[in-house]
C-alpha cells in the first residue's frame, strides 16, 4: 500500500477518535448517555475476535460514551446460538447490536426483528442481510490481492503454471468469496489451480483435512504454493505439510496477523499475513454504535456506501489491509504496537529473530 494511501487511512482513525471525544466531552446531554450496545462475535476459533476485537470495541466504547455499558456475546460458530443472543439482548434493550453474523443469511430475520423493535444493527466485518444500519471492514479484494500478490513473488519462476491449492474461508461467509475473488483476480493465467477446498467454520482441523486430501491428490511435491485464506486455516496446512513429511514447505499465505502466524514467518514456515488494524475497525464500529445510540446520522462517520443483497447505500467504513512478511514485521506490527519484539521472539525462536533483524 503506498504511503500517501496509508497516511489516508490514519487521519481518517484519527478523525473518528477526535470527532467522537469531542462530541462526548462538549455536549452536555452526551454526559448523561446510558445506553446499552451489543457486541455478537461469531466464534473463538480465530484469535482476534477475542484476544482484539471484543476488548478493543469494550474500550472504544468506554471512551466516547463513559456512561454506556457494553453486553457481549460469542457465538461459538453456531447461527442459531446467534439468532438466541439477538434475542436475549432485545430484551435486554440494547439500543445498538455490532453484529459480526456467523452466517449472513441465517441472521437476516433476526436482524429484521432487531429492526422492527427500534435497534440499530451495524455489521461488523462481513456484510450481513437485512435491515442494517452500517457497516465497517476492510476491503475484501484488496486481501485477497494481497494474498495472490505475495504468492507469486514467493513463488518466482515455479509460478509459471505451478500447482497452487486454494484454502478458502467458510462458505457461509461473504468475505471468504470477497477474498477468493481478489486472489484469483491475481492468480488466475499465471498458475494452475490443482485444488480448491472450502474451510467450514474457517477451522484449522478442517483446513488439515482439506490439506490431507490435496497431497493426496497431487503429491506432496507437486504444490508449488497454498493460498490459505487466513491464519488458522494457514496453521492446518502447515501441520498437514508436516505430517507428509514436506520438509521443504511451500509458501503459504494467510490473513489477521495471529500472534502464532508471525512467529510460523519468523521461522520459515508461513511467508505472509495480512495485517488489519483492529484498532481502527473498532474505533469505526464504536464511533458508529455512538452515533446511532445518539440519534445521530453517520455522515461524519461513514466514509463511503455499500450495497448487500437486500439494503442499498448503506453507511460503511472499508479499511485498507496491509501484506506483513518477515521483511516488514518490525515496520508494520511492532510500529503499531500490536506486538512487542519480545512477545514475538520467544527463546526457540531468538536465532531466526536475529536473521530476521527482530533481535530484542
């Protein structure tokens, strides 16, 4: 990503945490703001949702409106545990839901009844169905560009018609097509797709299957690359590689910068990431359940529209995601202070910190 587009993307985080402090520290009535909102997560299988997002949201929330109070609810991967913590936070009366949907279809007659009992639903990384009133994420081609991108550089000449297996998201999310798409945009003519496996539940056990049945299939010594589609599932091909006694891996991509991940690319086991900043998800998310909890319009928060299947126009924030190798991590994730150099140089892994200019 360039600089200047990077440089964009900060002032507009910048712009939402100093719009919505202001509001907050000026207005009167906003002093006495003691609304509930909502937080559904889909699932602990993938790291951030607990370990970033839910704790970031939590504290955003706490800044710019101090007397609201934050219910919160995982749904372990299952829609109709969802639909019943839709319920339950209704009744509750919460004003505003963020909704991360585990499957954007199966929540579109929730979302209508959260609408039909006056709450504002945002959808909050992957576009939901449905009456929403927002929506914040990052740009889902641009990942999976980033993805294709870094595989053919990883690649290099064995890109040239080189078998390359497709690890993709959960069907039943709107991003895992996003991000196929993306990647295929880069991919397709350059090398040859041997295998392509959906990842139920975006889960590592699952993506070791589908990784199982790929060597099978091809040989452990005909993939020339994987494109995992994020780092659990990058971790289930890994251990698959393994387990067939591949000890010359294949690049692997994957997406979130897992803590785990950027220790597999120190050590030469994963070659890519993509780096979303979860802060700034969670300021837009937060900035927005404000908003709408207020009564306010999101103009001053929304900084383009996107149209679902079932909603034109809707109010959306799309980040900008950034590709993380070994050669950036200290550019990128340490920068931000996502992680120090000491959480991710672990004893094992101070050699190949070392070599990778990372030493504490």
């Amino acid at each position: 990503m360039s600089t200047r587009v990077w440089r964009a993307v900060a002032a507009l985080v910048a712009g939402l945490m100093t719009m919505s402090l202001t509001a907050c520290g000026e207005d009167d009535d906003a002093g006495t703001d003691s609304f509930r909102v909502g937080l559904l997560l889909p699932s602990r299988a993938v790291p951030r949702w607990e370990h970033s997002d839910k704790p970031l949201i939590e504290q955003r929330l706490k800044q710019l409106c101090p007397r609201c109070t934050m219910e919160y609810a995982n749904a372990e991967n299952d829609a109709a545990r969802q639909r019943q913590q839709m319920m339950s936070m209704i009744t509750k009366g919460v004003r505003v839901m963020i909704l991360d949907a585990t499957d954007t279809r199966a929540l579109r007659s929730s979302i209508q009844e959260a609408h039909e009992a006056g709450v504002q639903v945002i959808a909050y990384d992957r576009l939901a169905e449905g009456p929403i009133s927002g929506y914040v994420s990052f740009d889902g081609g641009q990942v999976g560009r980033l993805q294709g991108e870094a595989l053919l550089t990883a690649m290099g000449d064995r890109a040239d018609g080189g078998n390359v297996v497709m690890m993709n998201g959960d069907p039943t999310s709107p991003n895992a097509a996003w991000y196929r798409r993306g990647a295929l945009s880069v991919l397709k003519g350059k090398v040859k797709i041997g295998r392509s496996y959906d990842t139920v539940g975006w889960s590592t056990d699952n993506a070791h299957a589908n990784m199982d049945a790929a060597i099978a299939a091809l040989g452990p010594d005909r993939i020339g690359g994987v494109l995992a589609a994020n780092d659990t599932i990058a971790a289930g091909v890994i251990s698959a590689l393994k387990k067939a006694g591949v000890r010359d891996l294949p690049p692997v991509t994957g997406q979130d910068a897992d803590l785990d991940a950027v220790r597999r690319i120190v050590k030469d086991e994963q070659y890519m990431t993509v780096y979303k900043s979860f802060r700034a998800q969670a300021a837009a998310a937060a900035a927005m359940a404000v908003a709408l909890g207020r009564g306010e319009e999101l103009q001053e928060v929304a900084t383009t529209t996107t149209d679902s299947p079932t909603k034109k126009h809707i109010p959306s924030v799309l980040l900008t995601p950034r590709a993380v190798t070994v050669d950036n991590i200290k550019q990128t994730l340490v920068k931000d202070g996502v992680y120090t150099i000491d959480q991710i140089c672990t004893r094992e892994l101070r050699s190949a910190c070392e070599r990778a200019g990372l030493a504490p």
